[in-house]
C-alpha cells in the first residue's frame, strides 16, 4: 500500500478577541482557536506486499518534524459557549498504518505515524472562558498513528503478517504568564489538557493451515512524549473538571493472532507496549475547583500494556505465542509554589502517578503436544518528585492533598496445555507467568535537592473524611500466573503434563517525605496527616 503523506505545522498567533457560541452539541473539535496537523493513512497493503505507513503530523518544509503552535498575547480573549466547544485546540495526529491485505501470504500492516510537538502559551494578560459541557479551557494533545493489522490467510503451509508498530506521540508544552486566567464553567471541562499519546500497536493476521502456519504477531505500541507545564491560575467550576491534566499515555501491543493448523501450529507474540514520557508541572498561580472528581492537579506517565497472544487450536504440535512486555512509564515532577484550592468529594489537591504497563498473557494451547506461550513482563514505574511549597486545602471527602505513587505492573499470566491424543503418548507444558514490573523512588516535601534548601512555609489543609494530608506510595507489581497444563486420551500409552512457572513479584522502593515548616491539618475521620508505603508485590501462582 503507499504510505500516507505528512501534514504541515500549523502557527496560529492572536491578540484580539474570539467569541463562538453553539447551541447544540458539537461533534469533532471545535473551539474558539483550533489548529490541527494531520498525517495521511497509509494504504491497504495488496498481494504480498504490506499496508502503507502512515505519516508522520507537523513536518516542516525541511522534511522534520516541526510544532503545531498556538499563542494569546496582549490582552487576547476567547470566550466559548455550547457542549464541546472548546476555548482553543491544538491537535497533532500521526496518520494511522494501512492493514495487510487478508487473502495474501505475510502481508503486514503499516507503521503509524508520528504526532508532531504541540506548543501552547497564554502571554501578558490573555485570558480563556468556557460555558457549556466537555468545554476544554485549552487543549493540546500529539497523538501518534494506530498500527495496521496484519491481514488473515489460509493456505497449505505459510504464516500472515504482523500487525504494524503504532506511531509516538510528540512532545506537548503548554506555559502561562502571571496575569492570565482560564475559566471553565461546565462538567467535563478541565482547564488545561495536555496529553502526548502513542499509538496503539496493531493486531497480527489470523492463519487457516493443512500442515502448519504461524499467525501474525501484534505490533509494538507507540511512546509517549514529554509533557511541561509552567502554569498560573487557573479555575473549574464543573463536575470532573480538573484545573490541570498532563499525561503521557504510551500506546499498547497488539494482539498476536490465531493459526489453526492440523499439523505445527505457532501461534503469534502480542507486541510490546510502549514507553511513558516524562511529565514536569510546575504551578505558581491559583488552582481553584468546585465540582465533584475534580482535581486541582493531575500529572501521570502511563506505560503501554503488552499485547496479548491469542489462544490456538487444534493440531498435532502446538506452540503458544508469548504476551507483550509492558512498557516504561517516564519519571513525573510537580512543584506548585501558589495555592491549590478543591472544594468537592473525590477533588484530591495533586495527584502524581508513574505506572507502568501490564505484561500480556500468553496464549493457551490445544492439542497432541501443546505448549502454552509465556505471559509478557510487567513494565516498570518510574521516580516521582512532588515539591509542595505553598498552600494545598481539600473540602469533599475522599480528597487527598496530595497523592505521589510509583506502582510498578504485574506480569502476564502463562498459557494453558491442554494435551488430547488417542494411542499416541501426548505433551502438555503450561506457559511461565511474566515478571513483575519494579516501582520507583517517590518523594514529597519542600526540600529542593538543587540548591540544597527547603522552600517556603507550605501547608496542607483536608477538611473531608478518608482524605489523608499526603499518601505517598511505591508499589511492585504481582507475577504472573503460571500456566497449567491438563490433559485427556484414549488408549494412551504414556501422558505428561508440566505446569508453568510462577513469575516474580517486584519489591517496593523508598519513599520519602521531607518537609521543614509544614503546616498540616486532617481534622476528618479515617484520616493521617501523612501516610508512607513501600509495598512489595506477590508473587504469581505456578500452574
């Protein structure tokens, strides 16, 4: 298939007024501003030859990858009003990979293109307002293009393609000067969104053989990037509507898919998923919610989940695809130094998280000599950093002032044997369970580790019950399950069953708390002013 053609940055600088109104709801993105960058699909793949890649969003003429910008300057406004309408949007979209074509031998889906960088700023005394459901005050999001899907075939002997590795997402920016504000008004309506999200790996081929085939494995997910915000004050009135949300999303393996033969059968690996970027927030201002669920600060690296292999049978010789390893979730760095005001249940102060992906499961087999595929590791979190030096105060239940977690994931469960033959002796050995993924390091307080200081008078208010000051927590992940194994015959001469071996949970990490001056006050019940875990994982069972 031919691959798919970039899409350009976009620019887009103003220091006038904007007013939209709608009153209906609003399908797609619409906004007072709306920049979008994007890249073409790629091309169904024909006979043997494989989708089309995708193209990469915010190339520049030179042929690299540029930023899909938008600046307010001046004394710049946007007022939005009406269900999805957003006050200003940046969108850059990796164009999705072209799927193999079903019918051919070893067609493979095409590579997803990447997501360009997203460069958000408010200048000198701009401001932004919203009033009506899902009205993002601003919103930045690179995302990078799904992965094509292999395509399915049958045949005497032969395998189908994989599935096409999903695209990255750029890096994502957004900073405000002092003076500024955004204001949202409805449910569903944060007032910064910045995501970088990676594209989902693509789903291998499924074979139909006579005397063996293997089926296509599942594509690796895309990273995420970087995300950095440098924020003022900022306030959400709706339900669900935190002040701050910043996220790298890593996109997931692919799903291996399922031969079928009468004869040797390898079923395909699911695809890895992708890497977290690192996330940094740094916030002066004044962050002030009202609803329900919503935060004052949101700040997560979140790793892709290994893909799963697909179960397989019935033949004579049967081997299972293994799960996807989960990816790497980036390290998270918040320091608010201003004021961070929630007002409603579940609206934690900040919450900081490092998780990595889950391991996939390894597919389960049938058949006269059956092997289960192994389950994926589980993928690592990585450090978090929360530096609070100014005021922090919670008013709903179940509303934390700040919530710092590390959490490593579990591994993949092996695959099921199950071993059935007539006369013949007959195997079956269960897939092994993936290891667990470790976490990491998380700290919380006002000592700055680069001038060697502590910072501020900080405080932390919760005024809720089950609302704790600070929780702060480094969690391993739990193994896999081994897979087990069971078999059934007549006649038989001789039967073997081999359950899997259990995988490895992971050790919690340090976690820190180091503060001078702080002024804490959890009056509620159910509540610490400061709760510390490091928490190791189980180990999975064996099979």
């Amino acid at each position: 298939g031919g691959n798919g053609q970039a899409g350009y940055q976009v620019q887009i600088t103003s220091s006038g007024s904007v007013s939209v109104n709608s009153s209906t709801a609003v399908k797609g993105l619409s906004g007072g501003i709306v920049a979008i960058s994007q890249g073409g699909d790629g091309g169904e793949g024909p006979g043997r030859n494989h989708g089309g890649d995708g193209a990469n969003a915010g190339d520049t003429t030179g042929g690299e990858l540029g930023s899909t910008r938008i600046e307010l300057y001046d004394t710049a406004q946007v007022v939005a009003s009406g269900y999805g309408v957003a006050g200003f949007v940046a969108l850059s979209r990796g164009g999705r990979g072209g799927n193999g074509e079903d019918g051919a031998h070893d067609s493979s889906g095409g590579d997803g293109g990447d997501g360009g960088a997203i460069e958000l700023y408010l200048r000198d005394r701009s401001s932004v307002s919203t009033n009506g459901r899902a009205g993002f005050g601003a919103l930045g999001q690179s995302i990078g293009g799904t992965g094509g899907d292999g395509g399915d075939d049958k045949a005497l002997l032969g395998q189908t393609g994989s599935g096409g590795y999903g695209g990255d997402g750029g890096d994502v920016s957004f900073a405000a000067d002092t003076d500024t504000t955004i204001e949202t008004r409805g449910a569903f309506s944060s007032a910064i969104v910045t995501q970088s999200i990676g594209g989902g790996g693509g789903t291998g081929g499924d074979f139909l053989a006579v005397l063996g085939g293997a089926g296509g494995n599942g594509g690796n997910g895309g990273d995420g990037g970087r995300v950095i915000v440098d924020s003022a004050g900022f306030v959400g009135y709706g339900d669900h509507s935190s002040a701050i949300l910043a996220q790298s999303v890593a996109g997931s393996g692919g799903t291996g898919e399922q031969p079928n033969s009468m004869t040797l059968t390898l079923g395909g690996d699911g695809g890895s998923g992708g890497d977290g970027g690192d996330v940094t927030v740094r916030q002066g201002g004044t962050l002030y919610t009202m609803g329900y669920g919503s935060r004052g600060l949101v700040a997560q690296s979140l790793s892709g989940g290994g893909g799963q292999a697909a179960t397989i049978g019935s033949g004579k010789l049967m081997i299972g695809g293994s799960g996807g390893g989960g990816g790497t979730a980036g390290d998270v760095f918040v320091e608010t130094t201003g004021i961070i005001q929630t007002q409603k249940d579940a609206a934690t102060g900040i919450l900081a998280q490092s998780i990595g992906g889950g391991g996939g499961a390894g597919a389960g087999t049938v058949g006269i000599i059956s092997v289960g595929g192994q389950g994926g590791d589980g993928g690592d979190g990585a450090r978090v950093d929360v530096l609070t030096a100014g005021a922090i105060s919670t008013g709903g239940d179940w509303a934390n002032g700040v919530t710092a977690q590390s959490i490593g994931a579990g591994g993949g469960d092996g695959g099921n044997a199950f071993d059935f033959s007539v006369v013949i002796p007959s195997v079956g050995v269960g897939g092994d369970g993936g290891v667990a993924g470790d976490s990491s390091d998380v700290f919380v307080g006002n000592f700055d580790a680069e001038s060697g200081d502590y910072r501020g008078t900080p405080t932390i208010e919760t005024a809720g019950d089950h609302s704790y000051g600070v929780l702060a927590q480094s969690i391993g992940g739990g193994g896999g399950i081994g897979g087990y194994a069971m078999g059934e015959g007549l006649i038989n001469f001789a039967t073997l069953q081999i359950g899997g071996d259990a995988g490895d949970g992971s050790t919690g990490n340090d976690v820190r708390i180091n503060y001078r001056n702080l002024g804490l006050r959890p009056p509620g019940r159910d509540t610490a002013g400061i709760d510390a875990k490091s928490i190791g994982g189980g180990g999975g069972d064996g099979g």
